[in-house]
C-alpha cells in the first residue's frame, strides 16, 4: 500500500519535473500574455508622467469607432476568402498529379514545393518587383499587348489581390504536402474495387477520395485560416497596409499600433479581437473535426 | 493502380500539371534571370546576355550579410537544440507518466497550436523589455522554444514504442533518463528529422518577430537585415535586391534541393499526425 503511494508519488514528481522546463516557457510566452493583454486592454497606455489607468471599455470603443480597424477585418476576410478555397483546391489537384503517373512526377513535386520553403519576405521582394510600375514584369507583358500602365500595389482596387496571389503562390504547394500524405495512406485496393465496378475516374473521386480526404481538408482549412490571420510579412515588405489602409491585415494593424504608434493598450484591444476569432475557430474545430482521426 | 483516365485524359492532365508546375516555377526563374546579370538585362531576356556576379558582390558589399548569417545560424541552432531538450522531456512526460493534471497541461500546450507566438507580439515585446533582452538572440528564440507542435508530434510518436522495450531496460537496470535517451530517441529518429527540418526552415525565414525584437547589426537574422537593407539602403536597384535576396535564400534552398526527398518526406510525417 505505502509502496504504491510511494511509486505513484514519485511517477507525479518525475512527470512534472519533465515537464517543468517547457510549462514555464509556455506559461510565459502564451498563457501569462494572453492574460495580461486580456487585462491591459482595460487600462489606458501611459503616456510621459500619466501612468496607466482604468478606462474600462474605452478602447473597445475607440475600436469600434475605428475606421481603419473595420477595414483591416474586413481586409483580413477578403484575404482569407481570397486565398484558402483556390490554394486548398489546387493544393488538391497538385497532389493528385504528383500522386498519379504523371510523366516527371518528382519535377513537378519539386516545382510546386520549392516557393514554401523560401522565406516570405523573399517571396515579397521578387514579387514587389514584378508588381513595379513601368518596368516590373507585368507591366512589360500587359503593355506588349498595349493594356495601358497600372500600378498594382499602389491602387486600393487591385492591392489586396495582388497579395491574395503571391499567398496562394507560397501555400498551395505546402498543403498539397498533406495531401499527398493522405492520398499515400489510402489503399489501393478501393481504386481496383472501383474499378470491377466500373466507376469513372470523376465518380472515384467524388464518392471516395474526397470523402477519405474530409480530415486532411478540415486539418488544412484551420491551419489556412490561422495562417491567413497571422502571417502579414508581405504588407510589411509590400505595402505597409497602404494605399490607404487598403491591403492593412488585423496582425499588420496591431503591429502598426504597438510599434509606431506605441499605444499597447489600445493594441491590447484589438489582440483580443485576434485572440477571440482564434478561439471561435478553435471551437468550430472541435465541433467539426473528427477528433479521433487526428488525436489519437 | 487500375483506374487511369483515357489516353487523350493523361495527355491533357499531364500539360495541365506541368503549366501550373512552370508558372509555379517562373518567379524563381525570373528573380535569378535579375540577380546573374547586368542591370540592363534585368527585364530584357536576351539568351547570350552576360552573366554577372557582380549583382552579389554589390550586395555583399553594401550591407553586413556576413553578420546577419552568422545571427541567423546561430539562432536557428539555439533554437533546434532548446526546443528538441525540451519538447523531448515533455513529451516523454505525456506519453508514459499518468502524473496530477497531465490532460490540463496536456490542453494548454496544444493552445500554443492556435495562438502562435507572433499573435502576441506586442505583450512578449514588453515581456523581453522587463527581462532586459531586447535585441539579442534569445529574446527572438524564447517564445518559440517549447513548442507545441514538438511536444504533440514526439508524444505521438513515444505512445506508438512498444513499453515492453521499456521494462526490458528497467530490468537491466536503467533508469528512467537512460530509458529516454536509450530506447526512446533512437526509435524516434525520423521525427527528429522532420521536426527539426521543419523547425530550420521556419526559423531561417521567421520575420516579423524578429522584426519587432531587434533594432541592431548584432542580432538582426538574415530575413530582418533583407528587408533593412532593401527597404532603406537601395533605391530601386532591383538587381541588387534580387542578388541579395537570392543569396540569403541560398543555403536553404540548396539544403532542399540536395534533400528533397527527405525534405518532402518530413513535411508530410510532420502532418499526418
């Protein structure tokens, strides 16, 4: 009896003693800042000799009279809506060709995965120059067919597509990295049932790849969303949120708030709205998701 | 396989799959057409244009690269060594300890999933501000170092090693740090690959915290010095920018194009769980 209380006593000692070194990591780079912008989005940002003080809801009022703000959310949606369904569904369609008998498979593999794995900032410098007025790439081919010059980067009508493709262009092929995990793992003996059954290639595809894939697409479709909140490298190098606030992302305009307005209580705020939209996606996940394909 | 489409089907598939691959593929082309030769050429595709490394040696020249790849290794190898000690030791905690809380912990890891570091920017900048680290190293690296996603793949994989190989070492002796380090690590030696290939290339291109952390040549990474350097120091010589960007892309993409397979092979172990 005491040796057990003993065993157990020392397996609880030993667990968290493991543990320990990562728990304080993450208790100080995640849990304790999501508390304490929680809290600071109540106070005011001091300001010279006036310290912080308790405002209560005023900076989710000033939030919600904030011009700029509405429109980096709504910026943001466009840009998720843009970018996840075209770079999900060619991400499919990669994997399938490089997954079929396609002739040079491993090429095209390589073509496609190559712009994942260069940093975003690179990405955006070669794709800031295509998108230069005058002599950027497209500039050249649009007025060899004498379409008259646009600056792409520097109109609210076009800015926020432009960024759309280059996130499409850096993320397809690494979706389609899940895919083709998930399209290894299926057996090859339904494609032959199938086939006794004489199902066409569209049929095959419709009736069971894509509902096998159902896990893997939820599992991309999350990551994609949380991607689309949080990776803003591109405004910074491209645009800086311009022109006009017409390509500024949610993440873009905390960073704009925080770090050259330095005004870290109204950007407590607006992290929160972050956070929040995060959390409900989290809770859409474990509503949707079949937990057991993924947690084991 | 036995379903294939028609002849006319695979021709068709097989154009459509390599148009995508080559327009996939031409900005790359284009930004290194830019980078090997002169100024003048850099929208103008001549075949016999000169090639030119003198793009890079601008480059080189006008800003502290060597600098910033020294920073950027030596972060990107802090890093991967903090995260696989750490990440290994929770892991093995969550895999084959039953200890007070665990599924709570267990769920508050998970939420590093979710909520990335970067999301939280402005509140770790204050945090680094309070510890006294802003413009070092290990202020870039802290948030990232106990990562979720190490933790997550490594418990998976320490559940699947069968726990009769562990009461074989315990018999013989061993104690629980010798069980870890000897059965546990060797047998999970792929997933250490593919975490830390993942971990590289995520940090060898992470930006905008780094950004946020650093305002110096001594702990600028390669990605934060890029963009400095081509946002302020050029006007808009785009051969240099391209010269350089390609060059602090360089040992990454040849470590890809050497390892591709196992690159590939990693990304996708790293997602299937």
């Amino acid at each position: 009896m005491s040796a057990h209380h003993s065993r157990r006593f020392i397996a609880n000692v030993h667990g968290w003693l493991l543990l320990l070194p990562a728990a304080v990591l993450l208790v100080l780079f995640t849990h304790y800042p999501v508390i304490a912008t929680f809290l600071r989005s109540f106070f005011s940002t001091p300001k010279g000799a006036r310290g912080s003080v308790f405002v209560g809801l005023d900076n989710y009022r000033q939030m919600i009279e904030d011009p700029i703000f509405w429109q980096a959310l709504t910026n943001n949606a466009f840009f998720a809506v843009g970018t996840i369904p075209i770079s999900i569904g060619l991400a499919l369609l990669m994997a399938i060709w490089v997954n079929g008998r396609i002739a040079g498979k491993s090429w095209l593999r390589l073509a496609y995965f190559t712009p994942t794995v260069l940093p975003m900032i690179a990405v955006a410098n070669i794709w800031l120059f295509f998108y230069t007025p005058q002599y950027g790439l497209f500039e050249q081919i649009l007025s060899a067919f004498g379409v008259p010059s646009h600056n792409f980067l520097g109109s609210k009508d076009t800015v926020l597509a432009c960024l759309i493709v280059v996130a499409i262009w850096k993320e397809a092929g690494f979706f389609m990295i899940f895919y083709l995990a998930a399209l290894q793992q299926m057996s090859p003996n339904l494609a032959e049932a199938a086939a006794i059954e004489g199902a066409s290639r569209w049929t095959f595809f419709r009736r069971v790849t894509l509902p096998l894939l159902m896990p893997t697409t939820l599992f991309v479709l999350v990551n994609a969303i949380i991607n689309s909140f949080r990776l803003v490298d591109y405004v910074v190098v491209m645009t800086r949120g311009g022109p006009d606030n017409a390509s500024s992302l949610l993440l873009y305009y905390i960073y704009e708030v925080g770090f050259k307005f330095w005004d870290s209580a109204y950007a407590a705020a607006l992290t929160m709205v972050l956070l929040l939209l995060l959390a409900l996606l989290a809770v859409g996940q474990f509503l949707f998701m079949d937990r057991k394909v993924h947690y084991r | 396989m036995v379903l294939q489409p028609s002849r006319t089907g695979l021709a068709l598939e097989t154009a459509a799959a390599w148009v995508l691959a080559v327009l996939w593929i031409l900005p790359l082309f284009y930004a290194f057409w830019t980078a090997f030769h002169p100024t003048e050429f850099a929208t103008r595709f001549q075949l016999l244009a000169p090639l030119s490394l003198q793009n890079f040696r601008n480059a080189w020249d006008a800003a502290p690269f060597s600098r910033y790849f020294f920073n950027t290794t030596v972060l990107v190898a802090m890093i991967l060594g903090v995260q696989l000690v750490l990440c290994t030791l929770a892991a093995y905690a969550f895999a084959r300890y039953t200890f007070w809380g665990r599924d709570v912990m267990f769920i508050l890891v998970l939420v590093q999933l979710m909520i990335k570091p970067e999301v939280l920017l402005v509140e770790n900048y204050r945090t680094m501000s309070a510890l006294g680290i802003l413009d070092t190293l290990p202020a870039i690296g802290l948030p990232y170092m106990a990562s979720a996603f190490g933790i997550f793949l490594l418990r998976q994989t320490f559940k699947t090693i069968p726990s009769e190989l562990e009461d074989a070492a315990r018999v013989e002796g061993a104690n629980a740090l010798q069980i870890l380090l000897k059965v546990y690590v060797p047998l999970a030696k792929p997933v250490y690959l593919a975490f830390a290939l993942v971990s590289v290339s995520f940090h060898w291109n992470n930006f905008l915290w780094p950004l946020v952390v650093t305002n110096s040549v001594h702990s600028r990474p390669l990605t934060v010095g890029l963009q400095v350097f081509s946002s302020v120091d050029q006007g808009i010589d785009w051969s240099i920018i391209t010269a350089a960007t390609i060059m602090t892309t360089a040992p990454l993409l040849i470590a890809f194009l050497l390892f591709q397979r196992q690159f590939v092979q990693s990304f996708m172990r790293a997602g299937i769980r």
